[in-house]
C-alpha cells in the first residue's frame, strides 16, 4: 500500500480520531476499542498467550522465556545482526527481543526481570503494555 493509504486505514479521522483515542483509549491497552485498526491490545494479549504456553513446555525443564523490549535501543544486548536492526533508527526505535533462559539459575532470574526497559516513559503508545 501506498503511504497515505495506511494513514487513511489507521486513521479515518485524522487529528481529531488522534487525539480521541490516545487520551481514551492508550493503543496498546487491552480495552474494548483494541480490534480498532492501529490499535495493538489484541496483539499484546495474543503475544502474552503465546509466551505463557511456550513457558509451560520450558518451566518444568528448568528453561523459560520471556519478550522483552528496550527504549532507547542502545539499552539492547547487542547481537550479530544488531547493525542491521539499528540503521536508519532514531531515538524512538524500540528494539524486542525474545530472551530464553537454559539453567534454572538464568530462568529465575530472567522471571523477576521485567518486559519493560524504558517502554514505560509515559507516552500514550506505552500505556497498557503487558510486554
């Protein structure tokens, strides 16, 4: 699709349709409005179901694995493919990663980490969030 066209889909009405839903209804929430186009609650939930059943085959093997996401990016472990992951990005880019856990020392620890490394900074699109 062309760009316009997405901005038409995401955002029939424009400025107004903005500010509406951003002050009531953060677009990462999992709230009644989330099925709305640019609205992301669903996929959060849906991404949350999926990392608890992969957490219930790892557990009882002493393995977990949690999403977690990093804002500002430089914040990240840094990969292989890290290079490629942060070109052209500003200081927005939020960088996720799944993070596994193979000893029941790292799994521990990696369940008292929190999903959130600067996503909670107040803005609207980071309310709600559960990872």
């Amino acid at each position: 699709k062309e760009p316009e066209e997405l901005v038409d889909n995401c955002v029939p009405g424009f400025i107004p349709q903005s500010i509406l839903c951003a002050t009531f209804c953060p677009i990462s929430g999992d709230h009644c409005l989330k099925w709305l186009p640019c609205f992301y609650g669903d996929w959060y939930v849906g991404l949350a179901k999926w990392q608890r059943k992969v957490n219930a085959v790892l557990n009882p093997k002493d393995m977990h694995a949690k999403l977690k996401t990093y804002k500002p990016f430089q914040k990240a472990p840094k990969s292989l493919a890290y290079g490629g992951r942060i070109a052209g990005k500003d200081h927005n880019y939020e960088m996720s990663m799944l993070e596994i856990a193979l000893t029941a020392a790292e799994s521990q620890k990696l369940m008292e980490e929190s999903w959130d490394n600067g996503v909670g900074d107040g803005c609207t699109s980071g309310i709600g969030r559960i990872l």
